[in-house]
C-alpha cells in the first residue's frame, strides 16, 4: 500500500461484523445513544458493546461525547449516515429459509 492510499480495508472492517453493523444502523436514527441501548438492541452484553463501539468511535464513524459519568454516542456527521445507507442498500437481505422457502420437512422426502 502506498503511503498515501486511505485505508480502506481498515474502514471496511468497522461495520463488518454483525454487532457492530446493527449499531451503525441503530445510530442512523440521530439520537446519542449509551452503550447499553445498542447492547440490549444487539443482543449482547454491555462490555462487548463497550469494545465495539471504542472500535467504531477510533475508526471515525460514531462521536462521542460525556456527560457526567456517561458516555453517549452518535454519527461523527451526515457523511457517515449517507456511507452506511449507501452500505446498507447494496447488501444482501438475510436468507429467512436455508433450504428456500416454502420446503418442509415432509415435502423433503417427496420425489
């Protein structure tokens, strides 16, 4: 890599893995959130969240902000959001069936 290239593999590993993309997607409402909104939004405990949100916030994509005792977090800027729409919109939906819809266990020994 030159040493002038942005890092692109790097920014395109933030949202890759699955919790942390349901959090980019959380935080495209605008609100700040604290991390155990996205936590209990993802279905995993506070300090995994806390990890990955510290992965998101030094990769530039969520800000942060205190108050008090309290760590609140959003988008960095209306560039994030258009970038994790644009993400979101070429990505493919979740196959609900693995064998495809409409097949069942009784139809599966049907010639």
């Amino acid at each position: 890599m030159y040493a002038k290239e942005p890092d692109l593999a790097a920014l395109g590993a933030l949202p890759a893995d699955r919790t942390r993309a349901a959090f980019c997607l959380a935080l495209l409402d605008g609100r700040a959130w604290t991390a155990t909104e996205p936590a209990r939004l993802a279905g995993v405990a506070p300090s995994t969240a806390t990890s990955d949100l510290n992965r998101l916030v030094t990769g530039g994509l969520p800000a942060e902000e205190r108050k008090g005792r309290h760590r609140y977090v959003r988008l960095a800027d209306p560039s994030v959001a258009e970038l994790i729409e644009a993400l979101a919109a070429r990505a493919p939906l979740p196959r609900l069936f693995r064998h495809g819809p409409g097949r069942t266990l009784a139809g599966s020994h049907r010639p």
